[in-house]
C-alpha cells in the first residue's frame, strides 16, 4: 500500500479531484500581522542606535510580478475562492465540497495534489520578527546590513513568502530530482506556489531591481523561509534567512576597482585560512561556459571573502562586548575557514565555518553569482557575488539563546530582554517539565530512500542541502513518495502540538525477522516554554497524534 504522505485537507483535495493550480484574486499589499504592528507602532525611538535604521519595505517594488503571478487562469472553484475571499483577513485553509484552499496574506489559493500547508505553518506567516526593532531577530539583521552600506547597498525585507516554484528552484538551477524540492521537505501551497524555503527565491527579481536602479551596486533581502524538517531545539520549520548581493558593471579598469576595494577593507581580528583557492578543477570551477576573466573572479572571490570576514568579526566583536570583561580575556582570535561548496546558482561557491566550542560550525554559503542569472536580470557583462546565511544560528551565538522556539515566544520575560542595536546576553527564565511520551508503529514499506534511518543516517543526517531538502532523509522523485518519511511525524506533531514539543528523537527501530516489517519508535519531549503542561494536556496531544498517524499513514501502532 502506497503511505499517504499529506494532511487531511489534502486528501480532501484529492478527493474532489482539484487540479486547479492556483487562485485567481489579486495579491493585496503586504498584511501585517497584530502582533507585530501593535509593537512596532508604539516604540519610541531609540536615544543611540548602534546600527542604523536603514532598511526598507519595497517587496513589491522589487517583485510587481507577485502580484500577477499569485492570480490564475482557472474558472473553477469560484465558490471556493469567494468564500476564501471572503472569509477574514487571518490565515486560514478552508474545505468544502468542491475542494479545499488557503488564505495567505489575503491572497487565495486553491489546493491541488502537490498540496501540503498545515494550519499550524500558515498561523506563523506574516508574523515579521526581522522588521520589530527590539526582537533579537531584527537586531542581528541590523547588525548584518551594517556592514553593507547605503547607498552602495539597498536593504529589502520581503514579506510575502509565496513564490512560484520557478522563482524558488527552476530560474536559480535547480536539478528536477534536487532533495530541496520534495514534498517531505518544501511546503507546497499547489504545484505552481510555494513558501520560499530560501531567500535566494528573491534573486533574480533583485537583480531586476539593481538593474533599473543602476546607483545601487547591491542589496541584502531579509525574509522569513520555511523547509520542513525535523524538531529540535535549533531547528523550526520557519526560520529567517539573509542574502546579499554585489554586481559591478562592465568597465575596463574593473580589475583594478575590485582589489582597491578589497585593499581598503578594514582588517579583521579574525583568523582565517582559505581552503577554496583553486578554481581549475571540477570540484569548485570557474563558470565553464562563460568568458569570464580568471584573474577578475578571483578577485570577486576575494572581495565576497573579505566582505563576509567583516560581518563575522563585527558579529564576533559585539558578541565580546556583550560579556562581562572578565570572560572576554578568555577567548583568542576567532578562527575561521573557508572551504569549497556547491550551490546551483554560483560558481566557484564557498562556505564558511568558524571553530566553535571544539567544532567547526557552518555559519553561512556563498559564491560568484552564475552568469546565467545575471543576464537574464538584465545585467549583462556584470559580474558579482552572493551569499545567504540563516539569522536565527547567528542569533542563538549572539544572544545565548538556547531554543529556536523562543524566537516565537510572545512572553514578556523573553521579549522585554532585548532592545534595538545592543547585544544582551539571554537570561534564562524558569524551565517548565519535560513530559516524554513515546510513539511505536509498523510501517508497511520496505526500507527506501525516504526512510527515516538507515546505515548511513547517522552520520550525514541533517546536512541540509541549499533551499532545504536532506539527501538522506527525501525521496529523490519527489511527487508521490512511496516510504513514510520522518518530516511527516514530524509535520503532525507541528499540527497537533505546535511549539508544545521540544525535540522528537528516533529510539528504536525494529525489523521482523520474518515478515519484514519495520517498526519504528520515536520518543517525543513535550514541553512549553511558558507553562507547565498537565498530565491531561500532554496525554490528550499524544492521543491525537496517534490517532493521525494511524489515518493519515496508514501506520499500525505497537
Ligand atoms: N540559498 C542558500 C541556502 O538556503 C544559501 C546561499 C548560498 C545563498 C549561496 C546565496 C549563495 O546567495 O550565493 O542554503
């Protein structure tokens, strides 16, 4: 038997044999949501800002297209759209006879197949924790636009994280059977949108932008981006990203230009070594296909290099400033290095990792922007970098947090901790119990590619691959996988128990010696960061989620 693999709105859409891709009502302007508009209108302005209040919201200046591109073609399901339509501004997925669909940000879609939105991700979108100025999210982007100035550089935050599969994957490169695109780890709103899982989704429409408005050389974007994935204490499904982007035009002192540049970066107190020099192999190539001058990408390598040392060492130097003066002495230079990656959308591509407590940590991925894309911007005969980094990982070292979760926390201990341009330490408030409860099932399905544990998990499982997607973990034909797939236990203990759980671990796995059949055990840790959790509470979620289980994935409890 094939495992249905989505929520139940999506076999609802199914059943009723949906195969519209999309709305067809006009996206209106970006919604803010309550939470954050009530709290960002009543700050006063700050007397010192350390890092300057320079960014702006122009998501549709950069993107007109969105607009368009959320509306659609189809004349079905017009009393599906209008109750949407209708319907109140919040969030919402709404079933009925002819279908189901989901309101975003006051823009109806209709679901089709490849549909697979919960309630839970969608009650997170619209929330803008990067644009409230006190929240550790908007300092530490501050903190990174910082280092990229006005007005060499504009600061865009995009709000609306529905984007068309093209934007996200096909227009940056991304192979067809690429483990970002798979439903067990992107979120589909229907085969022809989804919610960026990278701020990358917004590049080519930057690149748009820089090309009309030549007296800007780059940008950062800030946005929130959503990959499924599994739960833990530094993993989310919705997290914040940062991309930034420098293009210089053609010219014929450009060489010259880039390295005067270069050579009047400030130095850094970091130490660092380069372990990504040499771009005549296959590993980590020049662009074949383009007539690039070699001495000039080596040149934008180092200005990409030098630039994002500025950023570490301007992170690394705040969060020194932030501990008393007795622990500062403690540390040495902060070591960093960079060593050779691959990302569809550059080349020659790097990463950068800094040695922290003992181990060498994957702090943000970057490279020569693909010529490719550059061109079709407009930007012809330009040459530039790019980077993306997530701000929670930057965050959490910054300030001392120790849970992803509590980046979301609306509780006033939390939230009235931090204030716009000052880095304070975290100061942890009272833990609340752990309840653990454990959920063992058969699973029909042989072992495949999408199964959740393996001989090779345990030592590659997590790596994260660009946009999302673990090679490990998702099924490589993504549409209709044929093994259950851990980011879909994971996915219901999101619907049913939301941030009540803190980390959800495989304990035991268990093949029959004579009919095959695997069982698996997952041992969840129910906590909340703001309340003890009753007996009850805890017994009637886990009930819940076995009940969904057993529905949705046709699994048989032990
Ligand atoms: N989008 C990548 C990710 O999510 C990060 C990234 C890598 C962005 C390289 C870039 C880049 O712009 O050049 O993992």
């Amino acid at each position: 038997m094939q495992l249905v693999k989505t929520g139940a709105f999506v076999r609802a859409a199914r059943a009723a044999k949906v195969a519209v891709a999309a709305a067809r009502f006009p996206a209106p302007a970006f919604v803010q949501s309550r939470w954050q508009s009530s709290q960002a209108q009543t700050q006063d302005a700050p007397d010192e800002q350390a890092f300057p209040e320079q960014s702006v919201d122009v998501s549709r200046e950069v993107d007109p297209a969105k607009t368009a591109a959320a509306s659609s073609k189809h004349g079905r399901h017009s009393e599906l759209e209008k109750k949407l339509q209708e319907s109140g501004p919040e969030n919402k997925i709404i079933h009925d006879t002819e279908g189901s669909g989901a309101k975003i940000l006051g823009t109806p879609y209709i679901f089709d197949e490849t549909s697979n939105l919960s309630g839970s991700i969608l009650s997170l979108v619209g929330r803008n924790l990067y644009e409230h100025p006190d929240h550790p999210i908007s300092i530490t982007r501050k903190l990174i636009e910082s280092c990229f100035e006005e007005p060499t550089f504009k600061h865009f935050a995009m709000n609306n994280p529905v984007v068309t599969v093209t934007e996200n994957f096909d227009t940056l490169g991304f192979p067809k059977d690429h483990p970002g695109r798979s439903r067990t780890d992107t979120y589909y709103v229907n085969s022809t949108h989804l919610l960026r899982t990278h701020t990358s989704a917004h590049e080519h429409s930057a690149f748009t932008w820089l090309n009309n408005n030549p007296s800007s050389k780059g940008y950062t974007i800030c946005a929130d981006v959503y990959r499924r994935d599994s739960i833990d204490r530094s993993h989310f499904p919705v997290f914040h990203q940062m991309e930034g982007a420098r293009v210089w035009a053609p010219n014929a002192d450009r060489a010259a230009l880039i390295e005067s540049d270069c050579n009047n970066m400030p130095k850094t107190s970091l130490q660092v070594e380069d372990q990504a020099t040499d771009f005549s192999t296959d590993a980590n190539p020049f662009q074949p296909e383009h007539e690039h001058n070699h001495e000039e990408v080596h040149l934008v390598a180092r200005h990409l290099k030098l630039s994002l040392e500025q950023v570490i060492d301007r992170i690394f130097q705040a969060s020194q400033a932030s501990l008393p003066s007795a622990a500062r002495s403690s540390f040495g230079p902060m070591r960093a290095r960079w060593i050779e990656a691959y990302f569809p959308f550059t080349s020659p591509s790097f990463e950068l990792e800094v040695a922290w407590s003992g181990e060498w940590l994957e702090l943000l991925g970057c490279g020569v922007t693909q010529q490719a894309i550059l061109e079709r911007a407009g930007l012809k005969n330009h040459i530039g970098w790019a980077w993306g980094v997530g701000i929670e990982r930057f965050a959490m070292l910054l300030f001392g947090i120790p849970d992803i979760r509590l980046f979301w926390s609306t509780d006033p201990r939390f939230l009235k901790q931090f204030t716009r341009g000052k880095i304070t330490k975290f100061e942890p408030f009272s833990k609340y119990p752990a309840c653990y409860k454990d959920i063992a099932f058969w699973i029909n399905a042989t072992p495949s590619a999408s199964s959740p544990i393996g001989a090779t998990t345990s030592s590659t499982s997590g790596v994260a691959a660009a946009a999302g997607g673990d090679a490990t973990k998702a099924s490589l034909t993504e549409t209709q996988p044929a093994a259950f797939h851990e980011n879909d236990i994971m996915e219901v203990l999101r619907d049913v128990a939301g941030s009540l759980v803190e980390d959800v671990k495989l304990v035991d796995e268990f093949v029959h010696p004579t009919s095959g059949r695997k069982s698996l055990c997952y041992r969840i840790n129910y906590r909340s960061l703001e309340r003890t959790l009753t007996n009850e509470e805890v017994n009637g979620l886990h009930e819940e989620v076995a009940r969904r289980m057993k529905g949705l994935f046709g699994v048989e409890l032990r």
